[in-house]
C-alpha cells in the first residue's frame, strides 16, 4: 500500500544508511533562520536601491521607494533621485531576489532529479541554448522587430528549443534516467557554446561582441519593471511546484526503487521536474544572462544548515539565493565603480572557495550531513 506523501521521510544520509561515517552536525533551527531570511530580503531591497555611485541619503531612498510603492508625488528636483531609485535602481535588486532564487530553487530541484552532487541548473544544457538566442540579437539584429522585448524573447525561445533537445535525445522507453539527462544537457551544452563563440567571434562590431560577452558571464544591467513580471510569476508558479512536490523530492533522492515503494513515479516526477527547471532556468537566463554557481553553491550551503529534507531545503533556499544574489549584485557596481562586473564574475569568485570549504567538512555528505 502506497504511503501518502505527506508521510515520505526525508532523504536520510549516507552514513544513516550504511550505519558508518560521521555524525549529522546539530541543525539550525528552522524557523529562526527563516525569520532572519525574511528580515534580511527587504532590508537588502533598500540597500539595493541605495547603494550606488550617486550619493542619496537613506532618508531620501526611503521617501522615494514610498513614492513608487504609493504613487505619491514628487517634486520636479526630485525627479532625477526619483528615477535613480525607482527605475533602475530598485527593479534591479527585485530581479537580483527572482534571479536568485529561482536559480537555488531549480538547483534543489535538478540535484535531486539527476542524484549528481555536481549538478545545477545549467547542466541541462538549457543557458547555453539561451545564449545563442541573446547572441543572435546582440550581435546580428536578430527579433528587431520586437524592440526592447527582443533580447528576453529570443533568449527563452531558444531556451526552449533546448529543453525540446535535450527532452527528445535523452528519452528512452523507460523515460528519463539521470545519466542519460546529464550526458545529453553536457553534450548540447558544449555544442551551443561553441555556437555562441563563434557568433562572437564573427561579429563585426567590437561593441556587439562585449555586450555579448557580458550576457554570457551575466549581468542585471537591462534590469527594468517590464522585465520583472514575466520572471516572477514563472519563478513562483515554479517554486510552489516544487513546494508541493517536495515530499516526492524526498523519496526520489532515496532512489527509484524506493520511491516506487512509497507510491511515486519517479518517471513521472522526473518529467515534471525537468519542465519546471528548464521553464525557470529559461525565464531568468532571459533576463539576467548566464548567472553561474548560484544553483550549485546555494542548495549546498543550505543542506549544511537544515539537512536534506526537500521540505525545509525548498522553504530556505529560495530566500537565501534572493538574499546573495542581491549583494553580489551591489558588489558588482561598486568595487570597480563607474565601471561594472558581471555578476556572473563575483559569483564564481565567491562561490569557488565557499564551496571548497563546504566539501572540506568530514561531516558533509550530499543529500545527507
């Protein structure tokens, strides 16, 4: 007989399992890292629109996000503080907190659908499929037609010309295995990188080539309140997917055979998450660019916090990649301030060591301590 879902235990680690290794270290508790999550993400909001090379007060950011938030008035000297916050500066640290989270969500999400510690959102092969896309506006013209809209649009399209890829060279009769998603993402993926550099290397124009260039490392640059909605509502219809399947996570992480014995199709489940990942992974390489390390650092450095239990990992992860995105995002404009980084630079730079030290601890195990 089936056991409901709700009742699925969470994943336990290699060492529970076997009966060896060391001992899980203490948790954090749950809800006080929550609320310290929930503190920190609208603080980091305001700070977000704050900080920046032109010198604003926090009284007058303040006054000018209650403007925005309540369609005040404002007075005609205020208009170029005003524009300063409320469009570039604060829409930028919105998309920072969707990007983020997104991207850490999804990274739960594909590490358990493949069981590969090394995975991340990316390894579906879905971004570089993207960067074609972006490529081929920024440096040929390509979807004019659609102005402002063109690079988003050109960037999911071939996104999801990449996930119809990899979808139909990895099925089997048996449906989608890891090994055969991982192979076939790793193999589309130098395939459309290679796509991508040549188009670099053919552009004509030296500045369409560095634009494109700093597509590809990642940047929230364009950010703006038109680019906002569409990214949001496909992260949050993704993330309460997830939320809702994250029972099912759970028993797909302890293998198929398990997970048939608790009642879950994991060929089913695996469909499903590789639909929400690859819709997700290309709504916000759309709008923010190859953002790297996000996906895999995150649901690592959280698993440490709160063990493997989908349940908690999918109720800290989202708000901790809102919460880093954001800063890495103020990094960007101001350590080599007027110029910028892509923040795809800044994300490898913090995340390389973070999680060399993540894989030092004896007590860490994937999908475990």
């Amino acid at each position: 007989m089936a056991t409901p879902l709700e009742h699925i235990p969470a994943a336990p680690s290699r060492s529970a399992r076997t009966g060896a290794g060391p001992a899980p270290p203490k948790r954090v508790s749950l809800p006080l890292l929550l609320t310290g999550l929930c503190a920190a993400l609208p603080l980091s909001l305001v700070c977000g629109a704050e900080i920046g090379a032109s010198g604003l007060s926090w009284g007058e950011v303040l006054r000018h996000l209650w403007a925005g938030l309540t369609g005040g008035p404002i007075a005609a000297e205020q208009v170029p503080a005003y524009t300063i916050v409320w469009e570039l500066r604060f829409p930028r640290a919105v998309l920072a907190a969707v990007v983020g989270a997104g991207l850490s969500a999804i990274g739960v999400a594909v590490q358990a659908m493949v069981r590969n510690a090394l995975a991340d959102p990316f390894v579906l092969g879905i971004s570089s499929g993207a960067a074609v896309g972006a490529n081929a506006v920024l440096i040929f013209g390509a979807f004019g037609a659609l102005g402002v809209w063109a690079l988003s649009t050109a960037a999911f399209l071939f996104a999801l010309l990449a996930m119809v890829l990899v979808y139909a060279i990895a099925r089997i009769d048996r449906g989608l295995t890891p090994l055969r998603l991982v192979l076939t993402g790793t193999a589309l993926y130098y395939g459309f990188s290679a796509v991508t550099t040549f188009m670099v290397f053919a552009a004509e124009r030296g500045e369409a080539a560095r634009s494109a260039m700093m597509w590809l490392l990642g940047s929230l640059g364009g950010a703006n309140w038109a680019s906002v909605p569409i990214a949001a509502a496909v992260v949050f219809a993704g993330l309460a997917h997830l939320a809702w399947s994250a029972g099912r996570l759970n028993a797909l992480a302890m293998g198929d055979e398990t997970a048939a014995a608790l009642g879950v199709d994991a060929g089913r489940l695996r469909k499903e998450l590789f639909l929400v990942s690859a819709a997700v992974t290309g709504a916000v390489v759309a709008v923010s660019g190859a953002i790297g390390f996000v996906g895999l650092m995150v649901p690592h450095a959280v698993r440490m916090l709160v063990g493997a239990d989908h349940r908690r990992l999918l109720a800290v992860a989202p708000l901790a990649g809102a919460v880093l995105l954001i800063w890495v995002d103020i990094l960007s404009r101001v350590v080599l301030a007027p110029a910028e980084l892509p923040v795809g630079v800044l994300t490898a730079a913090i995340g390389v060591p973070c999680f060399v030290l993540i894989m030092r601890r004896r007590s860490y195990t994937f999908g475990g301590a």
